[in-house]
C-alpha cells in the first residue's frame, strides 16, 4: 500500500514539475509580446527609461494617434489588398496544381514535380535579384500587379495540396466520371469539398506569408504610395519618419499588425488542428 501512495506521489511530482516547465515556457514565449503591449501606451521618455517595464507609468493613446500621420492607414490598406489577392489566388491556383499532378497524367509529370520540390530547397533570397530584374523588364515594377502575381504560386502550396488529394481515393472521382462530370467538375465539385483540411492550412500560410511578406516587397516597389505594412514598418524602424527612440509608435504599428494574423488563426485553428474528414467510400 505505501508503495502505491510513493508511486502516486512521483507521479504528481513529476506532473507538477512538468506543467511548472510549460508556465515558464510559456511567460518567457509571451513577455515580449506583453512589453510589446505595455509599451505601445507610454510614452517616449517612459518607454526610454523603462524599457523592460510592461506597464506604463503614463497611459497615453499618443502612439496610436500618430500612426495616422505616418500613413499608417494606406500601408494598411496596401497589405489587405495584397494579402486578400495573394490568398484567394494562391488557394486556386495550388489546389489546381496540386489536383493536376495527383491525378492528371501527362507527359513530364514526375520531372515536373521533382522541379516543385527543388524549388522548395532554394533559398527565397537567392531569387530576389532575378525577381527585379524580370519585373523591371516586363514594366511592372512600382505596381500592385509586380507585389501580388510572383507570390500567386507557392511550391510548398502545391505540394501540401497534391499529398492531400492523394490521400482521397481514386473511387470517389471515379463514380463522377462514370456519371459524366468532366475534369474541372471532378475538381472543383468532388474533390475541394473533400480537400476542407487542406485548403484551411493553405489559406493561414497564404495568408499569414502575404501579410509578413518583406523580402518581396522590397524588390518589387520603391514609392511611398505602395507601401504595405512591413515596408513601412521598417521605414518607422530605420528612423525616416523622424527623431527620437519612437517604440511606442513602432510597436503600437507591429500591434495593429500581428491583429490579421492573430484573427485569421484563431478563427480556423479548430480546422487546422482537428482537420476533417475521412469515410469518402464506404464499401
């Protein structure tokens, strides 16, 4: 019997020490964001002379009232119209891709997505001068079509769309083909339906890459009037919008901003975790 209350004992012990590590994991994992938060309500010399303090010693709106002047709103409005292009294109166009080369056989197949995989192995860097250099030359460069188009396809995309449709069985596509739906219907009405798991994740990277995008941004516009949030963020960063330390502007800005991403997740997060569906064919 008093081996059973030791063993009881450890097995509290060790549980207790386990949840003990994951609460002080998870407040080094959120601090930042709270002096983020914190320091996003002072003001300049508070967020100066403290800047570890989360809680302001003044609450002030100034940083959020400043936000306006810096255009704030346009960089805003630029990242939705490029985030909601990017996503919605990206979903029907990887899904496409994916579904083509899960169940469509042609010539060159293989070696078409051996290609896919390898583009997934290259460094986005090493493509950043090649992407100026074709934009420039094509007369899109400084446009909302040279920000949105090169990231309308994605190889990580196509990949996780294709692996899923290989996941779904040929019988169910097969029963619509006998009863003379053509390949865009097989597509479009069977086998997206049954693609929910899927299409959710690829709609949060889509979205939440579009959103974060830099790199792109930095090589496709240069002009004020095409600043997305990242750009401009950076701009606020580098000191281009004026004198002082201005935390509390920058991470008021990076605040508004993580908002999208943060909404995005949490609204599909039961799909991505829990995913849906199996049980197409029954025998």
């Amino acid at each position: 019997m008093s081996d059973i209350k030791v063993e009881a004992r450890r097995r509290r012990a060790s549980i207790a020490a386990f949840y003990t590590i994951l609460i002080v994991v998870a407040i080094i994992y959120i601090y930042p964001f709270v002096i983020q938060t914190g320091t996003s309500f002072k003001t300049d010399a508070d967020s100066t002379y403290n800047p570890l303090n989360p809680f302001p010693t003044v609450f002030t709106l100034d940083a959020y009232a400043k936000l306006a002047a810096v255009d704030f709103p346009l960089w805003f409005r630029n990242s939705m119209i490029v985030t909601a292009s990017v996503t919605v294109g990206r979903v029907l166009l990887c899904s496409a891709a994916g579904y083509a080369l899960s169940r469509l056989h042609f010539v060159g197949r293989k070696f078409l997505l051996a290609a896919i995989l390898a583009v997934m192995a290259v460094p986005g860097v090493v493509l950043l001068i090649p992407k100026f250099l074709i934009l420039n030359q094509l007369g899109m460069y400084n446009t909302f079509s040279a920000m949105i188009i090169p990231l309308l396809w994605d190889a990580t995309g196509i990949f996780i769309m294709k692996q899923y449709f290989d996941t779904i069985p040929p019988a169910v596509e097969e029963a619509a083909r006998i009863d003379g739906a053509g390949v865009f219907r097989r597509f479009w009405s069977i086998m997206m339906p049954m693609a929910g798991p899927a299409l959710v994740t690829l709609t949060v990277f889509a979205f939440q890459g579009s959103w974060n995008e830099f790199t792109h941004m930095i090589v496709a516009r240069s002009s004020a009037e095409t600043n997305t949030l990242t750009t401009g963020v950076a701009a606020l960063t580098t000191g281009q919008f004026g004198s002082g330390n201005r935390c509390p502007l920058k991470l008021a800005a990076a605040l508004i901003m993580t908002i999208p991403v943060a909404a995005v997740y949490f609204i599909f997060q039961r799909k991505l975790v829990r995913g849906q569906g199996s049980g197409a064919v029954k025998g």
